[in-house]
C-alpha cells in the first residue's frame, strides 16, 4: 500500500503540515509526539471563541450533540467540561476537521493515504478547577470498532503546562495490553489499581507542555490524563480523533454515536457522520 509519506511529495500543498522526521519516530517509539504547530493567531481566536460559544450554550445544543458528559453537568464545579459532536454546530470547528494541518499529520501518524474522521471533542478546565481526567486508553471507549487503528490529536487552546494541568503520557504504554474504562468522573490515578506490578513499576508519566494553537498526536492505546488547572488561566483543548478508512462495525446493540444511523455488525464506519477527511489517492497524480 502506499503509505502518507509516499504520497505527500515535495512539491504537493500537503508537505508543509508533514510531521518532521524526529516527531514522526517519537510517535512511533513513544506512542505520542508534540507539540506540533496548528492554528496561526487568527483562527485560534476563532476557534476559542467557537468553543466558549458552544459551552455558554451547552444545555440547549445538549440534544445535537453526541454526547455532554454527564458528570460535568451534574457537577460542572468538580468535573472537567467534556463533549462530543462540536462540529455539528459550529461551522469553525467543522472546519477544523478537514484542516490540512489536522489531517496530514494525523495521516502519516497512522500511515494512511485515506484518513476517516471517528469525532471530535472538547475538554475545557476554567481557571482554578479541580476537576482531572483519569488516566486512560483512547482505545478503551472504541470497543465497538474493529480494528483500531486510530489517532488522537490533542488541540490546545491556552498555553498548557503543569499547573493548569497539561496532558502526560506513558511513553511506551502503546505497546501495553488493553487496559479497563473506568468512570470520567474517577480519580486522576484511579487506573493504578488495575496495572499489573510489571506496568505498575513502567508508569513514568511524562507532562507534555504546550503553547496554544499547538498539538500533540497520541496512539489510541497510549495511556493518558490531566491533571487539575492550579492556575489563574483556563485550559481549554479541542480534540480531534481519526481512523483508518477500513473500520467496521464490531457491535451493532445501538448507534456508534447518538443521533449516527445505526450500521449492521461487520459493516464499514461510513456515511456524512465518518467522512473521509483526507484522500491523498484523490491529489496524487
Ligand atoms: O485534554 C485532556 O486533558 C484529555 C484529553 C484526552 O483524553 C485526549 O486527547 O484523548
């Protein structure tokens, strides 16, 4: 097959957004890389006041989203603010999904030629929030697709750092066995008490800080959290989660997303919800 590096050729508008090789090759032997450069100054405004916009009006949009955590909206003063679905209602995080700054990297992460948007989501800590996200594996809530082979770009809007809790990695975690979905709303560390004393003593979490506008690029099975925001700015990020084209359905019980058309088992991820972000087949000659 030929791969994203292949296809993206000096001369073609995608190479500008390629990964450098140093970032490519920590991906690969760390599971995760960044930060990668985004959204100039402009569309970073755009984009924050997007996502301030949709969270002002969460309540109302609530029913044309895939999903508003439950927790935060039972304790928006403990739990981080999380949802999925933001580019069905606004056209600037829309935008953001066909980006080619999002989707080449997200391709030669992956080494496809054709990239399937999954979702999107947004995870947003106001100043001074105690509010975590456990430790977990992208993988753990994709169960009902078959294969994984997906990645997650982790979009900041602020300047993260460790003290309104920037995300930290596991670096190798990647290549650790499936570990259990635990509750959003659980302990950052909760996910300790299910790693074997093998994994126990490899859990070297590494805090990745990042300018706004910049991004890291995690694995679906690197293991991954945040801590609370300590400090007197917010930490506001956007997500962006892709797969390979050839996905399918592994448990047809309900719709992969609320409101998605329900797809038979064994049948491709497809449709308006999963469009083909990417099609570097389609730009090559
Ligand atoms: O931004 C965060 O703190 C968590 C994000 C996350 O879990 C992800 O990017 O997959």
């Amino acid at each position: 097959m030929h791969s994203a590096s292949d296809a993206m050729g000096e001369g073609d508008e995608t190479a500008r957004y390629r990964l450098r090789e140093d970032r490519l090759a920590a991906f690969e032997r760390d599971g995760f890389c960044g930060p990668i450069p985004v959204l100039d100054a402009a569309r970073l405004r755009r984009v924050r006041d997007a996502v301030d916009l949709v969270i002002a009006r969460l309540d109302e949009l609530e029913p044309r989203l895939y999903e508003v955590e439950r927790a935060h909206a039972d304790r928006p003063g403990e739990v981080v603010c999380h949802f999925l679905g933001g580019w069905l209602v606004d056209d600037e995080l829309r935008s953001l999904v066909f980006d080619l700054a999002v989707t080449v990297p997200c391709a030669q992460a992956l080494g496809v030629d054709r990239l399937r948007f999954w979702h999107d989501q947004v995870f947003a800590k106001p100043p001074h929030h105690p509010g975590v996200v456990p430790w977990h594996q992208d993988e753990s809530y994709w169960t009902r697709v078959q294969p994984i082979r997906h990645v997650t770009m982790n979009l900041l809007l602020d300047d993260a750092d460790a003290t309104n809790g920037c995300l930290q990695f596991v670096p190798g975690s990647h290549r650790w066995e499936l570990l259990p979905k635990l509750p959003f709303d659980a302990p950052l560390e909760a996910i300790l008490a299910w790693l074997p004393p093998a994994r126990r003593a490899q859990f070297a979490p590494r805090p990745v800080p990042v300018p706004a506008g910049h991004a890291t690029l995690h694995h679906a099975r690197t293991l991954h959290g945040s801590g609370p925001n300590a400090s007197a700015r917010p930490r506001r990020a956007v997500v962006l989660n892709y797969m390979a084209p050839d996905t399918r359905v592994a448990d047809a019980s309900a719709p992969l997303l609320r409101g998605v058309p329900l797809l038979p088992i064994g049948a491709l991820v497809e449709g308006p919800h999963f469009p083909i972000a990417l099609d570097l087949r389609a730009e090559s000659p």
